[in-house]
C-alpha cells in the first residue's frame, strides 16, 4: 500500500513534463517571422470582359474597368496597351494600396466597323508576380441604323461621251420605325441627284449623275439627304467623277537620249481610245530625219502601239523641235501630236586655273 503514493506522484511528474513539451512549440509559433506569410500584390477585376451588345457606327463606346488589390503591398499599374488605334485608353489609377480599389478607362471608335461583330483587346501589365498581364475585352455588335453603300459613290467619265453611266447608291433603314426622305442637295453643279423608292420607308435608291461640261481630272461632291429619324437625321454620300479623255496617249511625251546616240533608241507610245465608237489610226510619221516607225493595233478600235526607232547617231539640231503624229477617225482629235524631246549632254566643269609659280628671286 505504500507503493500507492509513489505511483501517483511518478504520473504526476510524467503529466508536467509531457504538458511543458508540448507548450514549447506553441511559444516558438506565436512568435514566428510574419514575413514569410507575405503575399505581395494581387490584381483582381470585376470583369476582364464588357460586352455593350449594339452600338451604333460612329459612336463611342466607353467603359470603366474596376480592379482591387486583394494582396499586402502596393499593387503599381505601370501600362495599358490595346490591340489597336480604334481602342484608347483613359487616365487609369497608377498605385493602389492593399484593400483599395482602382479604374481602367476603355474607349472603342467603332466608326469603321458597321455590320460587324467585334472583340476588342487591352493589356494592363502590373506587378502582380502572378499575373503581370491582364487582358481585358471589348465586345458586341456594331450596327447601322441606315446602311448607305457606297459611301462614296464613283463615277467613270469620258469628257466627249454624249452620256455617261450613273452612279447608283443603296439606302436600307434597319430601323423599326419607317423613315421618309426628302431635301436633296449636291454641293457641286456637276452632280446631280435623284431619289427612287424600292421599299416604302425601308430602302431607296439615290442615282447620281454628271452634268457636263467636265473639265479633265477629278471632279467631287457631296450629296445630302434630310431623313424623318431622329438617330440619323442627314445622309451625306461623296461623289467622285473620275474624267478622262477619249483618247488616252501614254507616255505624252518621246524623250531621247543626248546625242549623238551610240546605239538605237526604242520609244513605244500606247494609245487608248476611251469612247464609245471604234477608232481609226493612220500616217504616223516623226518630224525627224532616220527615225522608222511602226503600229500595231492591240485591240480593235481600242488599243494601239506606236513604236519609235532612233538611228545610231541621232542628234536633234539645236533650237529645232520635232514630233510624232498621227491621223485619227474621232471628229474632235483630227491628229495626234506626241513631243520628241532630247536631253542635252552634262557640261563638263572647267579645270580650275592654276597659276604659274613666280621665278625665283637671284640674291643680290
């Protein structure tokens, strides 16, 4: 029996012991390196994608992009870069504390993108050690409320032409409500315009015409129409008449080496005829003495070679001009008259003059 007391006191002492082994790690826990629990910067976003679902063309599309630093340190925006010149990004927010949040302003010009569905792409790079470059998206549908096709409406002119074909302009609304036009005006007099209707306040057709005289060269107007929507109230299409000559000669002038010519020169003048009726060349002939020519009809009544060959030696006389020509069967250009021009010979520089050295002085 008096074992008993020996026992107790012996699980005793066990007990306390066992208890201070286990408290020493708990003490040496709770005073650890926080340090290592550090996470850094974290970038989070709302959404990485906005989809604005139908815009209209030509206008602006914005929106702000809003993110949080879900980490412990200061989380540093240091770019946005988007894909393309269609899409800008606004003033975003540079630094952003642990907790805090920030904004990415987007803006899309989605005035080239009528019809289309488009997805639209921004990177924001950060130091975020997980994720340095966020791609943020830009997506929907751009739409017309009226479609105008072409937007510029080109006209091929021949000057000499009794008539010339129109242009035609489709106009459809995409709108619910139906849509009357009306005022039409053309900023230039050489247009001008009429207005058909294919489908009652739906589609139209503008037809555009030339008025003559036309100068050579390109000719441009606007066309305006007024409309009954207030979405697109005025439609404006660009007329361009493109106005060429009958007859086309290319090159418009010959021009030859200076003289005299140490081999034989080759010269090939092409001849377009743009008009309505075939045409008839004949007699080319050069104003200048040795030079054979000949001419092939490429396409009949419309497309001819003229070739030019100068003879060894050929040298034009000073002062003199020479010229091919050739006779035509079109009533306004009788005879075709092509400049023959020679460049002169560069002038050698004169060698400078260099004195001659004065004799020497005798002592005396």
């Amino acid at each position: 029996m008096k074992s008993l007391p020996i026992q107790a006191a012996f699980f005793a002492w066990i007990a306390t012991a066992a208890c201070g082994f286990a408290a020493e790690p708990t003490i040496a826990s709770s005073g650890g390196n926080n340090s290592t629990n550090a996470i850094g910067p974290r970038i989070a976003f709302d959404s990485i994608v906005y989809d604005f679902g139908k815009a209209i063309a030509g206008t602006q599309v914005r929106h702000e992009f809003l993110f949080t630093n879900t980490g412990d340190a200061t989380l540093e925006i240091s770019g946005v870069y988007p894909g393309c010149g269609c899409t800008t990004a606004g003033a975003w927010t540079r630094q952003v504390e642990p907790g805090k949040t920030g904004v990415i302003p987007l803006q899309f010009n989605t005035e080239h993108y009528a019809g289309q569905t488009v997805t639209k792409i921004a990177t924001v790079a950060c130091n975020d050690k997980n994720q340095s470059a966020v791609r943020l998206e830009i997506k929907g549908t751009v739409w017309k409320p009226i479609d105008v096709s072409p937007q510029v409406a080109v006209l091929n002119i021949i000057a000499d032409a009794p008539s010339n074909a129109p242009a035609v302009v489709r106009i459809v609304s995409s709108l619910d409500e139906p849509i009357t036009l009306s005022e039409l005006h053309s900023s230039n007099p050489a247009f001008a315009a009429e207005l058909k209707t294919i489908q009652p306040n739906k589609e139209f057709q503008l037809v555009i015409r030339t008025v003559p005289p036309l100068g050579q060269g390109n000719v441009q107007g606007t066309i305006t129409i007024k409309t009954s929507s207030t979405k697109v109230p005025t439609i404006e299409v660009t007329a361009l008449a493109v106005v060429q000559s009958a007859i086309v000669v290319s090159p418009p002038q010959i021009l030859v080496p200076a003289g005299p010519l140490p081999s034989a020169f080759t010269c090939v003048v092409m001849i377009r005829n743009n008009g309505a009726e075939p045409l008839t060349l004949s007699e080319p002939a050069v104003s200048a003495d040795g030079v054979q020519i000949q001419m092939k009809e490429i396409q009949p009544g419309r497309q001819f070679m003229v070739t030019s060959t100068f003879p060894v030696g050929f040298q034009m006389e000073s002062g003199r001009e020479a010229g091919l020509s050739i006779k035509t069967s079109h009533p306004q250009y009788p005879v075709l008259n092509v400049p023959v021009r020679q460049t002169s010979r560069p002038v050698s520089p004169r060698p400078p003059i260099v004195p001659a050295p004065a004799p020497p002085v005798g002592r005396q």
